[in-house]
C-alpha cells in the first residue's frame, strides 16, 4: 500500500501517459496463472515535475493478512487492499522501459518476487547495503560540491590577485 503525506492511501489514477489495457488483461492473467494474488496496477507517479503513467507489480493482501480488518470495518477501499512489491519498468524515470512482452513481463515478476521472498537476500543485508550505497552517493556529490567551490576559490584569487597588480600598475 502507497501512501501520500498526509497518511491517506495512494489511488493509482489520475493524469499521465497512456496506458494499455489489452496489454495489463494479458499479463494480470499470465501472473493468475503464477499466483492469485499476483497482478499488475497502472499508477500515475510524480517524475521531473509532472504525474506519469507506469505499471507496479502488485500483490493483494492475503486472506490470513491482520490488515483485511481495515476492510472489514470500512476503513479501507477493497480496492487498495494490495501492497506494491516494484515498478515493472526497468528505469522508473523512462516510461519506455516498460517490457511489453508477457514473458519479460513474468521475468520482471520473478525478479522482483526475488528481492522480496527475504531467502537469497536477507532484509538486514539489504538495509545495510541501501545504506552504504547512499553513504557513498553521498560522499561522491559531497565531493563533487567541494571540488567545484574549491576551482571557484582558485579561480576568484587568481582575478582578486591579477586585478590588484592591475590596479596597483604591477
């Protein structure tokens, strides 16, 4: 389940790059045919500004799941009772990159099924990783930022030091 800020649930609708529902009917019954729960949702998704268009593999709550109570009581649409396992696409800033062909499509279920079933990659591991991988991001721009005001500083006493010899007749 998405969220926005406010705690309110995420509806996938609204403005965006078309989307191909022959192509979702298609896929969504070749995921039936791996597990029930399993599909494929178009969501509209904030990239560079604007809202566009892009599938996520979804899977819906199971029947054993403590949140169907939210259902049960109202509190939650039916509808939404699913949780987000990936985007389909291979670069969520590129709608491109979305695979059409079914069989891809079921290799991109798999391959996120993969990083989900908490077996060939346990989830500490995957925190830890995610952090050092924005730990060296952020090293890297950190950098980047101090080797371009450290070239704006040369650059600034190089002028300051030529104007005054300028001014001073040297």
């Amino acid at each position: 389940m998405i969220v926005d800020a406010t705690g309110t649930p995420y509806r996938g609708d609204g403005i965006g790059a078309p989307r191909d529902e022959a192509m979702e009917a298609r896929i969504n019954a070749e995921l039936a045919n791996l597990d029930g729960l399993l599909f494929v949702k178009w969501f509209q998704v904030p990239i560079r500004g604007s809202m566009e268009g892009r599938y996520g593999l979804c899977c819906r709550w199971p029947s054993h799941d403590p949140r169907l109570q939210w259902v049960r009581d109202g509190t939650h649409d039916p509808a939404e009772a699913h949780d987000l396992l990936g985007w389909v696409c291979d670069d969520l800033q590129n709608a491109h990159t979305t695979p059409r062909d079914p069989e891809q499509i079921k290799a991109k279920a798999f391959e996120l099924l993969g990083k989900c079933d908490n077996v060939k990659f346990p989830w500490a591991q995957r925190i830890r990783s995610t952090a050092e991988k924005n730990e060296r991001l952020t090293a890297k721009r950190t950098e980047e930022v101090l080797d371009m005001a450290h070239d704006a500083a040369v650059d600034q006493y190089y002028h300051s030091s030529r104007a005054a010899r300028v001014f001073q007749g040297g």
